[in-house]
C-alpha cells in the first residue's frame, strides 16, 4: 500500500522556490488558479446566497448577488414548508447510514482479513471476482434485485437498501481493509496463534486496535456514499414517510411554484455534513481517492 | 483436521459475507435478469418466455432506442475526454511549486463532495435561461443569453460542461499519480539538455498513461449509466435530447413495468460496455507506459 508520506510528499509539504527569472510564470500560474478557484466555487457560493433570498428576488433578471436581507427563516421554513417532513427524512438518511456503515465495517474487516491472512484454494479467484465487480454497470442487477425485493416484500423498508452493506461492504472497502492488513506484521498473529488464540480474537485483539485509519477511511466513504445516494432510496421506497434527505430535494421541483429559495436551503444543507467531514478527514478522503486510482 | 483444512475452512468462513453477497445480489441476479430479457413480464404475473422478441422490438421498432443509444453515446465520448483533460491540467496546475497550493487544491476538490442532487439542483438554477447566473454574466459581457436546457440543441452540451464541474476526484488521482514521477527521470532529461515541452511530452505524459487509462475505463462506464441528469433536470427533453439509455431503461421497468425489456436493454448496455472496455485494455499496449517493461 501506498504510505501516507509517499502519497502526500510534495502535496502537502510545500517545495517553492521562486526565482526572479520564474516570475513571469509564476504570474500566469496564479491567474490560472485564481479563475479556476472562482469557477469551482462561485456556484457553491451562489447555492448560499440563493438559498438567504426572497421567493421574488430569484425572479428578477439580472440577479442581484447579495439578497437584499439575508432571510435566514428560508431555512427553518424551508425544513417545515407545506407537506415537507424533513425532520423524518433526516432521521430515515441517519438510520440507513448507520446501518450501512455497522455491516460495511463488520463484513469488509472480516472479508479483509479471509483474503489478506489465511491462505486457502480459491481465495484469489474469489478475490479478483470481487474486483472485477466494482467494475459492472449496476444497470445489470437492478431488475432482478427489484422483482426479488418486491417478492421479499422488501419494497418500501429500508432493507434493501442496508441488509446488502452485510455481505461484503463493497468491493472497494475489502480492498482497502485487505491492502492494510497485509501490511501488519505477520510476527504479532504467529505469536498468538502459537499461544492459542482463534482467528477471530486476533482479528479482534490485534488487527482492530491497529487498523484506525483504513477503518476511518472505510467510514467516511461509506457515510458520504449513503448520504448521497439518490437512486437507491428512488427505486425502493415509494411513501413519502419513508423518504430520504436526496429524495426530499426534488419535492420541491414538483410544487406548482418552485420554491428556489427554500430548495437551495435544504440543498445547503445537504451540504454541510459533507463539507464538515472533508475538512475534519481531509487526509482520509484524499487517500481514499487516490487508492481507488492506484490499484488499476 | 490438519491445519490446510483448518485454514480452508477458516478461510472461507471469513470470506462468506462477500461470497454469499456476489453469489446474492451479483451472480445471482445477474443470470435472472438474462433469462429475463427472454421473456414477457409485467412483474404481477409470471414471466412468460418470448425467446428473441425484446431484442428484436428494442432494434427494429422502438425509435427512441437508438436515439437514447445516441444521447448516452454522445456523452459519453465528450464528457469523460473532456473530464479526463480538464482533471489533467489541473493537476499539472497544482503540481506547480507556488505558495497557496492547498487553498486551491480544496477549492478544486470541493464540487467533488457536493452531493449529486444537490449539485444538479443548483445547475439546473445556474443554467436557468431567464434568471440564471451564467446568463446573467453573459449578458453583462455583451452575449446573447443561451438556452442551456430550453433548446434540444444545446440541452446536452449544456450536461457536458455540467459534468466538468466535478473533476476534482480525477484531478486528486493526477495529483498523486504527477507526485510518483521520480525527479531523477526530470533531472536526467534536463542534463540531455530537453526544454519543459519536451520534458511533458517524454516524461510526464508517458509515466501519467496508467492513471489516465484507469480513469478512462471508470470513466466511460460511469457514463454509460448516467441517469440522474436526465431524470431531474430534463426528463429526457426537449424532444428526446437527454433521452439517456438508463432513463428509457427506468421508464419501461418502472412506469411500465415491462421487466423483461428493461432486463434485455440492460444486458445490450453490459455486452456494449464489455466491448468498449476490452477495445481500450486492447488499445493499451499501444499507449500505456509500464515501467516495468523497460526493467
């Protein structure tokens, strides 16, 4: 596995050494940056002021930047506007989201450990069928899945879209759980297995404590995974009770009048939670990316 | 019990989840939904076996097949390119050695972590034709406002340039993949006495073609399936010009319930998808670079 150092040398720790004949280059590298910065984060920005607006201050030509007064109410109006259940449907996003993070990181430490540490006929095979799935259109599997979910009597709970997160936790979070393990020293588990200890203590005892940034990384994935997730809560719930924050969003959209300002709240506010973990596990997630490059 | 078939089992034992998972909700279904694309079967009845006649109807009589064949295709080539080069010289932006880097670094990433329905609600705001920011801005500099996602025109270019505001998960894996190149190959380049130019050509691009070519596969098969843009922005429109393969796929399973022809219009897209992708690892002997040939 890539270490950390290898990954972030020269990412983070800054070499610059300007030399008076570079200046001219260097000019130009920062007016690059500066319009790319504004073009990535003007709409962001504009999502913000939008959401402080009124319900007529959207309708006029050419926008105003700034709201006239910046209506904060948009937000808890927004969260109570009409038939709207926002608190419900946060709730729903929270429980789904736990539930996928409990069995990703249950089922991919174990799986994990099956391919990183015992050695058994069929485990490679078994190990590139799981890498090769991470690249099949899930297009393929969706119809069965739903006439089987329908069957089950599934459709409309929250099942189908967490009792899957129990068998396997993904293709890629195996992977990850399966590159670290292999790169715990292999002395420590001999030592307990000689004294006795099963497989699933030394999993436990030794390979757990030690794991905290691939289980970090795993679940940061996992949570921005879930939350983000519009098509699965799209194709197997259908009362609106049962609805999820993505889902909630496009309520919105169906109103005789859109509500731009209150739809660009709750569209912020889907936001937030995402922008606070970046900042807090910014070095998880990077990583987390660039892993996903690396194996090919 | 000797300890090979102690290992076996154990083995085993710890790999169940993924097993019975593949086994469950990949292999499994994956066959159902190819004896499927045989049949008839509106979901409340049993599927009744028809033999060939979803492909048949799905390449000869249904018109707007080929035209969502044509929207996802077109795309699908412009897009991941254009993604592909976008991310690419933005990485080679930051891999510059000015002061501030992290600042745009996170900026550039930041539409990354916007969820995608967030992001599409504000694009589908922002490319608004008569309030809209960038119409807006267009106008003040002295354009003509453009249509975006009112005319089938410029409908799916308007997806396209949509599409590039998230290339910063890309451009994170050229950053890393720019940072691996040893400063040796650049050192003994500039002793040849080779400009930056050429240092680009012969240097970083060749070293790069393995992260440009995992891209382009997840790229296009990710395209491929896009669906979301159509489905809340456009429904398809104006006249059929964001008709993506997976939205027509969407409204014959679910609004129609005709589960034996999305099934046949899925397998279509797995078989197009597993060509597409075999032609590119095909090609890849003629333009990715592995270091290790040259050992």
């Amino acid at each position: 596995m890539v270490s950390d150092q290898e990954v972030y040398r020269g990412i983070l720790d800054l070499d610059w050494r300007r030399r008076p004949k570079d200046s001219y280059r260097i000019l130009f590298i920062y007016l690059t940056l500066i319009v790319s910065a504004v073009v990535f984060l003007l709409p962001l920005l504009w999502m913000v002021t939008t959401s402080l607006k009124t319900q007529a201050e959207v309708y006029v030509f050419p926008p105003t930047f700034f709201p006239e007064t910046f209506r904060w109410q948009n937000f808890p109006e927004g969260w109570t506007y009409e038939s709207m259940q926002w608190t419900r449907w946060l709730v729903n996003t929270l429980t789904i989201t736990t539930a996928v993070m409990v069995g990703t990181l249950i089922s991919a430490t174990l799986c994990g450990y099956g391919f990183a540490r015992i050695s058994f006929p069929g485990r490679d095979v078994w190990f590139i069928m799981v890498l090769a799935s991470i690249m099949l259109p899930s297009t393929v599997t969706l119809i069965p899945l739903f006439v089987g979910f329908h069957r089950a009597g599934w459709l409309d709970t929250f099942l189908p879209l967490t009792v899957p997160a129990f068998f396997g936790g993904g293709a890629f979070n195996i992977f990850l759980m399966r590159q670290f393990f292999k790169g715990i020293p292999i002395e420590l588990e001999e030592a307990a297995l000689i004294d006795g200890a099963g497989r699933l203590r030394i999993l436990w005892q030794i390979f757990v404590p030690l794991s905290g940034p691939v289980i970090a990384t795993t679940s940061v994935f996992t949570f921005q995974a879930v939350w983000n997730d519009y098509f699965g809560p799209l194709i197997f719930l259908t009362s609106q009770e049962n609805y999820t924050l993505a889902l909630g969003i496009t309520f919105f959209k169906g109103l005789y009048n859109t509500q731009i300002p209150y739809m660009m709240a709750m569209s912020f506010l889907m936001v937030i939670p995402m922008i606070i973990v970046f900042f807090f596990a910014q070095r998880l997630m990077i990583r987390g990316v660039i892993l996903s490059g690396i194996k090919a | 019990m000797n300890s090979r078939m102690r290992n076996t089992v154990q083995g085993y034992l710890f790999i169940s989840p993924v097993v019975l998972g593949l086994l469950i909700f990949t292999i499994g279904p994956m066959l159902t939904s190819f004896y499927m694309s045989f049949t008839k079967f509106p979901l409340l009845r049993a599927p009744e076996w028809i033999g060939l006649r979803n492909y048949i109807v799905m390449f000869t009589s249904d018109r707007n097949f080929w035209q969502a064949c044509k929207v996802t295709l077109i795309y699908a080539g412009t897009s991941v390119p254009l993604g592909l080069i976008g991310a690419f010289v933005l990485a080679i932006l930051l891999n510059q050695r000015v002061k501030g880097i992290a600042f745009f670094r996170t900026s550039f990433y930041m539409p990354a972590i916007v969820p995608a329905i967030a992001s599409l609600i504000l694009w589908g705001w922002l490319m608004n034709r008569d309030y809209g920011l960038i119409n807006a801005i267009l106008v003040r500099l002295g354009f003509a406002k453009f249509p975006f996602f009112a005319e089938p025109e410029t409908a799916l270019a308007s997806m396209v340039m949509m599409s590039l505001w998230g290339v910063g998960a890309g451009m994170i894996i050229y950053l890393a993949g720019l940072q691996g190149i040893p400063e040796s190959l650049y050192e003994a380049g500039k002793l040849d006495g080779a400009n930056e130019l050429q240092l680009f050509r012969n240097i970083t691009v060749p070293m790069m073609t393995p992260t440009i070519f995992f891209n382009l596969v997840m790229g296009m098969i990710a395209a491929s399936q896009t669906f979301m843009n159509a489905f809340v922005l456009t429904s398809g429109g104006p006249l059929k010009s964001t008709y993506f393969y997976n939205l027509m796929l969407y409204e014959r399973a679910f609004n129609w319930t005709q589960m034996g022809m999305a099934s046949a219009m899925a397998w279509f897209l797995l078989f197009v998808v597993l060509v597409l992708t075999l032609l590119v690892f095909r090609s890849s002997a003629l333009w990715v670079f592995y270091e290790a040939e040259v050992k």
